[in-house]
C-alpha cells in the first residue's frame, strides 16, 4: 500500500502563496463553459477566524438553520477547504455523529491500488511514473461509489478538486435525478494549520489521523485501533505546505465561487477542530431527521 503522502489527484505543485486567511472565497471568474447560477437562498458570509469565534459560530448556525429546513431529502454534501484545515477529522465526526456515509477521495483510490482494480493498476503506474492521477480515472472511481448509495445520506471529501470535476459531478448526478445539496468550507487561519500539520502522524491503512497537540495517540507513535506504527506524511513540512497551499488557492479555491452561486456554500471559521464541530453539527442536524 502507498503512503498516502504519494497520492496526487490530478493538481500540480505551484510556487509559495500568501498569508491571508485560509479558505476565504476570492473573486475568481469560472472557466469558460462552467455551469453559472443564480443563487436564490441567502448564503453565509465566508468569515474568517477570529477571537470571537462564539460570535462566528452563532451567526452561521442560526442562519444557515433559518435558511434550510428539514425536508427529509438526503443529505448529498461535499467538505472543502485547504490541506490540513481539518476535512478528514470533521468528515470522521460528522460519520460517528449522524451515520453518514463518508468517501475520502484518498481512500477510494489506495484501495483500489491495494486491490489491484484495473482502476487501481492505471493509478499505481502513473504514481510510479511521478504523473497525476487523471480526472477522467478519479471521476470512474467515484461514480462507482455513489452507484452504491442510490439513497443515502453520503459526504465527499478530497473530491472535486477542480472546476472540470465539479462539472463531471454535477453531470453524474444529473443522470441519476441527483444533485448536491449542501457544501462546506472549512476556514482556519495559515499559521495555525502550518503548525497542525508539522505535529501531524497518519495510520495510512485506515486514515486515521493524529496531531501531537490536539488529538495525541493514546500510545506515542501507535495508532489507537491496531496499536500499528503512525506515519509522518513527507510533505508535511513548510516548504511542501506552501506548495500545497498555492496549489488549493490556484486548482481548488475557484470551487468556492462555482457553489457559491448555487446557493448551497457554507463557511465555518476556526482554529480548532473542536471549535468548527459545534457549527457543523448543528448545521448537519438541521438536514437529517
């Protein structure tokens, strides 16, 4: 099995980036033939972390629960935000919590490699050769997942990662008389996920992740599960975070743009997990009955 650290999905390393808050929408123009809607529901302001973070959490929960009644529709939702914001934690929560189905991008495609699908073997060759994994193969293996969930309450974290498989996702769920109905974006300043990810330990086989400060294993360097050695991803360092980050703010960031216009975009700011989950898990509560 490949550390998860070697897995790229179809995004190029760019230079250094900026300091400003993470997650922050811009004002960056769809390319050209991206779907462009006129959102007819008030969404969140995408605020930025701050001291006051109680206020933050109050505003976004009371309105976003206002704004989106129960309707026993299931819940389709994607987490976004930049790496090391704290997706895969919450994506965890938000299962353990409400029962949802939860599809990790990474996940899906370490085991097709590990299963050896033909899927699998086109991602492996191409992560030995040092190439990204295309769109087209991401796009297969996740249609293939929600083929199997017809009527459930699923997330999707790590997909889409562009506005080309935004569309594709929007086109497959189209097909079936689907559409996603929820999006979050996680909003934590850079400094403190710098510091995140440099204390950050893996359990590659099952993605289980651990921060010293935060959320330490129980046994150090074991994972709590199956005691089994923790890992330090090799792009968990600064240099290769402000790669990343250029990366998310050049690939990634527009995505904010393509759903806010659908009306279904919401930011919760923070600079902890157990800041943010709160938010999250009235806002979740708020959809499921």
């Amino acid at each position: 099995m490949l550390p998860s650290g070697l897995l790229r999905l179809g995004c190029a390393d760019a230079a250094a980036t900026s300091t400003r808050a993470l997650g922050r929408p811009r004002q960056i123009g769809l390319t050209p033939g991206a779907l462009r809607y006129q959102s007819t529901t008030s969404s969140t302001s995408e605020a930025t972390a701050t001291n006051d973070e109680s206020s933050n959490a109050q505003f976004i929960t009371q309105r976003q629960i206002q704004s989106r009644p129960r309707s026993g529709t299931p819940v389709r939702m994607l987490i976004l935000g930049a790496p090391g914001a704290g997706k895969g934690t919450q994506s965890s929560r938000i299962r353990e919590h409400f029962g949802i189905t939860t599809i990790s991008s990474g996940d899906v495609l370490r085991r097709n490699i590990a299963q050896g699908t033909d899927a699998g073997l086109l991602a492996q060759r191409a992560v030995a050769n040092g190439e990204l994994v295309t769109d087209e193969l991401i796009v297969e293996l996740i249609r293939n997942e929600l083929a199997t969930l017809p009527r459930s309450n699923w997330l999707l974290d790590g997909f889409p990662r562009n506005i080309a498989q935004a569309q594709a996702l929007d086109a497959m769920l189209e097909s079936t008389n689907q559409s996603l109905n929820a999006v979050v974006n996680l909003v934590v300043p850079e400094d403190v996920i710098l510091h995140r990810i440099v204390e950050r330990y893996v359990h590659v086989p099952s993605g289980r992740v651990y921060n010293l400060t935060y959320n330490p294993p129980s046994v150090a360097g074991r994972d709590d599960v199956t005691g089994e050695p923790l890992e330090h991803r090799p792009d968990d360092n600064p240099e290769s975070f402000r790669r990343r980050l250029q990366q998310y703010h050049e690939v990634t960031e527009p995505l904010l743009d393509y759903y806010r216009r659908t009306g279904i975009l919401t930011s919760f700011a923070g600079t902890t997990s157990d800041v943010i989950f709160p938010m999250l898990h009235a806002y979740m509560d708020a959809r499921l009955d």
